[in-house]
C-alpha cells in the first residue's frame, strides 16, 4: 500500500500582501491630511482635528509595517534552516501505528497528543509555535484516533518534535 500525504510543511511567507494592505492604510491616513491641509486654509479646530486624525493614521499604520518588515528576516532565517534540513535528509521518519491518542477537548484549548513507535508528537489549534505542524479543528486533522498507519518525518529541537510531513497509509 502506498502513502497519501496529508500534511506538508511550508515556511511562511513574507507577507507582502499585508504589508501593501497596511501601506496603503498609511497612504490613506497621510493623503486626508494633506487633503484637509491644502483645501481647508482657514483654521478652525475642525480642520486640526482631521489633520491630527490623517497624521494619526499614518503613524498607526506606519509603525504595524516597520513590525512586519521586521519580521522578515526571521523568515528569511526559518525558510534557509528548514530547506537546509530538508536537503541535508537531516530529519528523523518514524513509521508505525498511533497509539495513545488523546484528542483536543471541546472545553478546554489543550493539545491532541499521541505516539508513533514509542515517538510522542503534540500538536495544538491556538498557538503555532516556531512555525510548525498544528491542527485544523478538533477530529479533523489527519491524525483522529489510534491506530492509523502513517509515516511522519520530524525534526527533533530542544526535546520537543516538530512535524514537517505527515502520510497515511491508504
């Protein structure tokens, strides 16, 4: 029987269409007081008032791209490493049965938990950490209970492993 593959990591990217979003917010808030300034030559507190809000505006969203541009090279950084890795064949594969899985409770916002071949993998819907696997919604994963035959290649950092592939047998 082959393997279907469920999961694939892929590195995040840049983000450029957010940035063009909060560039043009800027824009926006930098044109209504230039606007505001060469229409409204009479002052008035009005006029101020749209001037500061444009200004406002500007720097808000002026300060949210220097954040996301700031970003960019830890992406730089997360995408090198992981093709690194990737090519080098540096990563662990375990292949085998689920066993002790322990699904995400609809109360409480904990992580589905299980093992492969005495391998325990943890994986959670409300936070991705380090850009890594993490769920869809609750037994909807491709990962739902024990007993499943796959195959996941993961690399193993600080204790913790972090899915990059996930396959099941069909």
């Amino acid at each position: 029987m082959d393997y279907q593959t469920l999961y694939e990591y892929q590195p995040v990217g840049f983000g450029f269409g957010r940035l063009l979003f909060l560039l043009v917010l800027s824009i926006l808030g930098y044109g209504l007081a230039y606007y505001t300034k060469k229409s409204n030559v009479k002052y008035s507190l009005q006029r101020q008032v749209y001037i500061f809000t444009g200004y406002l505006i500007c720097g808000f969203f002026a300060i949210f791209i220097i954040v996301n541009l700031s970003k960019i090279p830890r992406i730089i950084v997360v995408r090198r490493d992981f093709y690194k890795i990737v090519e080098s064949k540096n990563y662990s594969v375990v292949e085998g049965e689920t066993k002790d899985y322990c699904p995400m409770s609809l109360v409480k916002q904990d992580n589905v938990r299980y093992t492969v071949n005495g391998i325990p993998f943890i994986f959670t819907d409300f936070t991705i950490p380090n850009d890594v696997y993490h769920g869809i919604k609750i037994n909807t994963g491709p990962i739902t209970r024990n007993g499943q035959k796959v195959r996941i290649s993961y690399i193993t950092s600080n204790e913790v492993n972090y899915i990059f592939k996930i396959e099941i047998k069909k």
